[in-house]
C-alpha cells in the first residue's frame, strides 16, 4: 500500500471510523496493486458459502491477474481493519444501458466469520448505496440464496423486500439452491 494511501486510511480511522471490539473499520476502495487483497478475500467467501456466489472456487482460483484488477473497477468497497486485513467486501454491477441505467445489481457481498454481528455488513451495504445514490441509481437488487436466513435477515433491516424467487438458480453437488430476488429503492 503507498505511503498516501495509508496515510488517508490513517485519517478515516482517527475522523471517520466506527469502533469494532479492538479494531476501527475503514470502508475503501482498493487499488489495482491490491488485487491480491480482494482475490484472496472472494476465494474464502466461495470456498466457504459456494451456494451464495455464481461461480466455484476452482473457477476463481484459476483467474488471471488481469481479470481480477478488472473486477475492482465495478464500484467495489472493502472493509479493513486496523491490521489492514480485508474482512468485508460488496460491489454492484450498474448497466449502461439507457433505459436500465438507473438500477444496479449487488454482486460479492461478504463479511468473514470472525467480524460477523459487528455491523460492518450495515456500513457496507450504507456505504454502498450512498455512493450508488450519487450516481442517480434509484433500484437496487440482489439474490440470495433462500437458506441464508442471516443476511436475509441483514438486507430486510437494510430495507430489502422479496420481490420473486428465482428457481433451481445453482445446481452444486447434485442440489438445486433457489434464490430470493430483493430490491430497495433509493430515494436522493
């Protein structure tokens, strides 16, 4: 990480930060450079919750350097601590196209275990749509996996409401995983 870099999360922590157990968490964006850092956070969370992500472990594990810099580049946020250890990540696709361009899409939400009920998915998810929100994004979607009832749970707090069921959406292992589709609407 450069010397600028630290010092402006140095700042956030001291100005702008909220206090988790021992740790202050920072919510940044990472840099191209840093693309280890978001690699290795999204190989756990598909290793850990593979019902919950699109593609496999083996898939990700097998992406070129240049495929993971490129993903950084879709409105992606990390949540780091005071250790500089990422242990949160979300991101949204937003489609150009005229007619969609006010509506975005969640992809990569994930907090590890350990920093789990502490609310850094809420500031996550809060940072996520403030920055959205200044884009004129007025939609928000998502799908989630029907069986995690924790972050079902955190969107419906967030404002989230089931909109529709996507059916037999992963197949893994020989099971079929249904998803719920959510939305929010953003209000600026």
């Amino acid at each position: 990480m450069d010397t600028i870099r630290y010092f402006l999360m140095v700042i956030t922590f001291l100005i702008g930060s909220t206090q988790y157990g021992n740790h202050s968490i920072a919510i940044v964006t990472l840099q191209e450079n840093e693309w280890h850092m978001y690699r290795d956070i999204r190989l756990r969370a598909v290793k850990e919750i593979p019902h919950a992500f699109g593609s496999t472990y083996k898939e990700e594990l097998q992406m070129p350097e240049h495929e993971w810099k490129r993903r950084l580049k879709l409105n992606m946020f990390f949540a780091v601590d005071g250790n500089n250890k990422v242990v949160g990540m979300i991101g949204a696709a937003v489609d150009p196209r005229q007619k969609v361009k006010h509506t975005a899409f969640i992809i990569s939400f994930y907090v590890v275990p350990e920093s789990r009920n502490q609310g850094i998915g809420l500031r996550l998810l809060d940072h996520l749509v403030s920055n959205l929100a200044q884009k004129n994004i007025k939609n928000l979607y998502l799908k989630v996996t029907v069986d995690q009832q924790a972050a079902i749970k955190l969107y419906k707090k967030f404002g989230f409401y089931i909109t529709g069921v996507s059916e037999n959406e992963y197949l893994i292992n020989n099971t079929y995983y249904d998803q719920y589709i959510m939305t929010k609407h953003i209000n600026t």
